[in-house]
C-alpha cells in the first residue's frame, strides 16, 4: 500500500505542478483509431488561459517550447462533463516513432509527455493491454492504471464501463485516475475505447475521447498488415448496419492481416448468473468471425475473469450454449472486465470454459507475426510491482503476480490454416483445385468479389502448362499473343483465390509476347497465371515457386 500511495502521490504532485507552475492543462489522453502507425488524436482539458497550441517533435525538447517543430491548434472544442475537452488531431505521422508534446497557452505551457506511434511492419511485436470496467472502485482502478504505466505496452484496449453514471464529476476522476497509467518519464499510453451499457450514449465517446464512428463501431491497424483491431458495439442494435459493416471490413480489409481479433461489452455467454445470454450477438457476429478467421475476442461486463478454449458457433451433438470446442477454426473469448468494477462470481462456466475466475485483472497481449499469447495480469497492489524495461516489454517485471489456473499462466494461439469459407471451398473443390492442395487454408478470407471474377478461369489449374519460377532471379516468363491493338492484364492468383499479383499493359500491338513476371515477393508454393485481352482469356499457367 506504500508503494502504491507513493506513486499516487507523485503523480498527483506531477499533475499539480503541470496545472499551476505551468499551463493550466491537465486530463491528458492518447487515442487510436483508423491506422495507429500514422495517426493519433491528443486529448486534454484546458482550464484556464487562451489560445492553447499542441507543440510537437520528435527531438525531446522538454519544457522549451521555442523549440518543437510543429504547432498546432485544436482540431475540435468540446464542452462535456464539465471539461473543456481540447482535441488535436494528427495524421501523417511516422511509424514507429516517439513524437514529444506539450501544451502551450497565455499561462505557460504543460509538462512535457509523449507517446509512440505503432509499428508498420509486421515482423515488429506488439504488446497490447486488454479489460474493462472500472467504474466503481477507484482503488481497483488506480492500481490497473499504475499496472499500466509499469508495462508500457503499445496500446490498451478499453471494453467499455469507465463510470457508474456517466456523471461529469465521476468522468472527472476517471480522467484523473488515467493520469497514473502515464509512466514516469512522461510515456501516455494510447487508448482504442469501447461504448459499455454505462455509457449511456455514444455521444459521451465522441465528446470525451473525440470517437470518429457515430455508431461506436471501428477497426484499428496496428503493425502494417499484422494485426486489425474490430470495436463492436453492443448497445445499438448487432445486426443491420453493424453486421454489414463488420462483414465487409473483414471481407475486404481485415484479410490483408495475418491476424484479426476485437473487443466489445457484453459477453456472448457470460460466466456469471447474473449476466443474461446474448443471442443476438452469437447470431450475428460468432458465424462471421468463424468465416473470417477471427482469432481472439476480448469481451467486459460480467465482472468475471474467464477465457474458452477456441470455440465456434454450433447447435449439434456436442456442442453447449450453441457453441463446440474447435481448436482448428475456432475464436478465443476471454474477459470479463474487472478493472475496479464490483466483482461477481464465476458460477456459470460450460464445457469450453479454459478456465474462469474472480478478481481485478486485466489481460496482457502478444502478436507477432507466429502467435498470440495471452497472459491475465492481477492488478492489486501494482505499486509493489517493477516496471518493464523500455527497451525490452516483453520481459515480465519483478514483482507482476500472472494468473496461473490448473490450464495454465499462458494461453497461446498459434497462426494456422484457416479453413476456407464455405462458398469459397465449394467452388475450388468443384474447379480442380491444385493438385494435392484441395484442403488449403488460409490465415485470410478471400474477396468475394474476386471469387466472382475469377471462377470461370480456374477449372482445371492442374491441366494448364507448368512454369518453374527462377529460384534466382525470382521470375517466370509468360508467352502469350495478341492478334489485335488491345489492353492485356495478366493476373497472379494463389489458391485461396486470392489475387496476389497483377500487371496492366494498354495498347498492345498484334505479336507474340513473352512477358517477365516478377515474384520475389511472394512465398513459396503453387500460384495461377492468368492473361487477359479485354474479356478474352489468353492463356493459363500454372507457376511453381519452390
């Protein structure tokens, strides 16, 4: 508990000198959404003085604010619970990169802070904190908050329940209490947040962390096309709109990831009695996450601690609360908040349940590029714990108290073959497919709209001329003829049907052709070459890459 009140205090006494002997700005936040590797909005709250301006740089220039390179006003002013709530927000950002900040208004200027922007590429791992509800127990809350200072990760994922009431005065202390998650020497830690039932609209995210989606639901990229973030929102309505827009983001951008995981409020099938089911949801969402290969979901509410083995949406023999344990294809869920709200007990776990729990936590994430690793940190008495080393935060700090359940302290999910969706599978199996490669999965759903454009040219890829891909130069060489003036395309596609390479050539004259493919850049394995004049099909190839 020393440790603990020691800490506050600093912060406190941080806090203080950063409204008085500077400028008159405190409640300083960090938020990610669309692309974190280029992008950021700076959140504060101005007190008093006129004409704040953020200056930024990536040199540390300290209080000297002569001295940062870039100045910028507030984008949006927004008044709300009882704060005047100051947004900037930053686009173009480098990736990778720490960029120094303070606030400078007709009173002085703030403490220097800064935060890094995520990685864009996805060799980089990434640690990620995961958890929700901290509405009530601000002791609780402080404690998860200090736990994240200590473990400087990436980013936290917030699944929504920050207040009891939404009341401005509990928001003020909410802001007040996040102060603590700020590290030592300045490090805020960018939050991604998510509308809880006590949030009583979605225009309090708006107000107060400047939320660009009206409706409460985003996706994130962190690590270039390593991993995309989806935030649901659980108090609108699952289907319509939401459904749609989830569906389609997964079809069309969240398979260019090599993992795709999420967060929302109310758990699908709650640990806890006292919870009720939410059907909908499994309806709904569990069938698109179980097509798209969504690895990982972290869900709130219940004020339990609990994680599933990977699980699928099913009714059949076998299966427990429409759902079936499927190491190959399923979705971890683990949750359900605990970050101070009231805790409950985990009387409710089922056939699936990996294991579950009662106690303030949250959840400490892994990615890279192999695996996911999942680790549930106890967050009471964070002031005793070490903090991570900057240069290293994947190394556990002294002191850190990890959950350690009969099934283990670490859940890991490895990267796989997913099998295909349905439609998918159906019209490779009724082509031919590759040859010995009917069963091929993959980490990413194919665009349904390449299906579409692509099913009449794969009948039969064994049948087509075999091409060896250069082993040192990385090429292939295509032959083919065009008997008049005509644009030619000559698209590489793999067996998920996914295009993965493609060359345009307009106006070509009436010869025989023998076109270079470059394909270095893709791994090995068995690809089709397809070449196109206008809507006629050319020729065929099938490529090889060893």
């Amino acid at each position: 508990m020393l440790h603990k009140k020691a800490y506050i205090l600093q912060t406190l006494l941080l806090t203080l000198l950063a409204g008085s002997v500077f400028g008159r700005a405190d409640k300083f936040r960090i938020v990610w959404q669309g692309n974190a590797s280029t992008s950021a909005t700076i959140a504060w709250n101005q007190i008093s003085g006129t004409d704040p301006v953020l200056l930024l740089d990536v040199n540390d220039f300290g209080k000297n604010a002569a001295e940062y390179g870039l100045s910028k006003r507030p984008d949006r002013i927004q008044l709300a619970g009882d704060m005047n709530n100051h947004f900037v927000r930053l686009d173009n950002l480098l990736p990778n990169m720490t960029y120094y900040f303070l606030v400078k208004d007709s009173e002085g200027t703030s403490m220097r802070y800064f935060f890094t922007t995520a990685p864009n590429h996805a060799d980089r791992r990434l640690s990620i904190v995961a958890g929700g509800d901290s509405r009530n127990h601000r002791d609780a809350r402080q404690d998860a908050n200090i736990m994240v200072a200590k473990l400087r990760p990436h980013c936290v994922m917030f699944g929504g329940d920050f207040t009891e009431n939404d009341f401005p005065k509990e928001w003020q202390e909410w802001f007040d209490d996040w102060q603590l998650s700020i590290a030592e020497d300045g490090r805020i830690t960018p939050i991604i947040v998510t509308r809880g039932n006590h949030e009583y609209s979605n225009r309090t995210l708006i107000d107060l962390f400047d939320m660009q989606a009206a409706g409460g639901f985003y996706a994130t990229s962190l690590g270039g096309d390593l991993v995309r973030i989806y935030t649901l929102n659980t108090l609108i309505p699952v289907g319509g709109d939401q459904r749609d827009w989830l569906e389609n983001d997964l079809r069309h951008h969240g398979s260019k990831f090599h993992w795709r995981i999420g967060q929302y409020h109310h758990p699908m099938r709650p640990h806890t009695k006292r919870k009720a089911e939410k059907n909908d949801q499994v309806a709904h969402w569990a069938p698109l996450f179980l097509k798209y290969g969504v690895s990982l979901m972290v869900e709130c509410d219940a004020h339990v601690v609990k994680s599933t083995w990977p699980i699928r949406a099913e009714n059949g023999p076998g299966s427990e609360e429409g759902f079936i344990r499927d190491d190959e294809n399923g979705t971890v869920y683990i949750g359900e908040g605990c970050w101070g709200a009231p805790l409950r007990s985990n009387d409710d776990d089922k056939g699936w349940t990996r294991a579950s729990g009662s106690f303030n936590q949250f959840n400490w994430i892994f990615i890279d590029k192999d695996k996911i690793e999942i680790r549930n940190i106890q967050t009471d008495g964070a002031g005793r714990v070490g903090s991570v080393d900057p240069k290293n935060i994947f190394n556990s700090p002294i002191g850190i108290r990890i959950w350690s359940p009969p099934t283990g302290d670490v859940i890991t999910i490895a990267a796989k073959e997913m099998v295909m969706p349905a439609l998918e599978k159906e019209v490779f199996a009724s082509r031919g497919g590759v040859q010995g490669e009917q069963n091929i999965g993959a980490k990413t759903s194919s665009n349904a709209k390449l299906v579409a454009e692509t099913v009449d040219e794969t009948a039969n890829w064994e049948e087509c001329p075999l091409i060896i891909v250069d082993a040192v130069t990385g090429e292939a060489q295509i032959k083919y003829s065009v008997e008049s003036p005509s644009n030619v395309v000559i698209r590489v596609i793999n067996p998920k049907l996914q295009e993965v390479t493609r060359i345009e050539l307009s106006n070509q004259a009436p010869k025989d052709y023998l076109k270079p493919l470059k394909l270095g850049h893709l791994p090995p394995g068995k690809y089709l070459a397809i070449v196109r004049e206008d809507k006629k099909l050319l020729r065929r190839y099938r490529l090889v890459k060893k």
